[in-house]
C-alpha cells in the first residue's frame, strides 16, 4: 500500500507533466512547427497531458481505480519523453514525463 507522501508525490507530477505537456505542445511545437506538430507526436502529447490530469484526480479522490490509471499513466508518460526527446527544446517536458512515469509507477507497488 502506498504512503500518503508517495501518492501525494505522484499527484504533484502528474499535475506538472500535464502542465509541461499542454503548454509546450500549444506553445513550443505550434510555434516551432515541422516535426514537432507531426500527429503522431502532437496527439501522443494531448493524450500525455489528458492522462496525467486524469490520473491526479482520481488519486485525489481515492479512487480505487488510481492505481490501473497510474500503470496507463507511466505507459504513456514513458512514450511522450521518448517521443520528446527526439525533438529540439522539448527537453523540460521530457523531464516531466519521465518524473510523473517514476512516480505513478510506484504508486502501482
């Protein structure tokens, strides 16, 4: 079972990660364009930044579910830094990506 700083640990990265995710994917990759708004990439962000706020909330509620959210969440988190750092400036949004991926995936012990 996870402790209370663990999940709140997790909360505040997912809630970070889904900041980094939709303002670098609305601000950075718009403005810089080409590769950086390629759908794949693009839609692999908006989903990053949709699952990350997700997965805050339920651990904010307590739901039961937080933990199978968590698994997704560290799925997706792992491929958006992935993705991420095969692009110029996107260094700081990987960075969350990969923190909120650590953490979620504690809170699946």
């Amino acid at each position: 079972m996870e402790s209370a700083p663990d999940m709140q640990d997790c909360i505040d990265a997912c809630a970070n990660c889904h900041q980094a995710c939709l303002q670098t994917a609305l601000t950075h990759c718009l403005q810089v364009g080409g590769r950086h708004v390629e759908p794949e990439h693009f839609r692999l962000m908006m989903d990053c930044a949709s699952i990350c706020e997700s997965c805050a909330n339920l651990q904010l509620s307590g739901s039961p579910y937080a933990p199978r959210l968590c698994a997704l969440c560290a799925d997706i988190c792992h491929a958006c830094a992935l993705s991420c750092l095969e692009l110029d400036g996107m260094e700081e949004c990987a960075r969350a990506c990969e923190a909120c991926e650590h953490t979620c995936h504690k809170m699946m012990d």
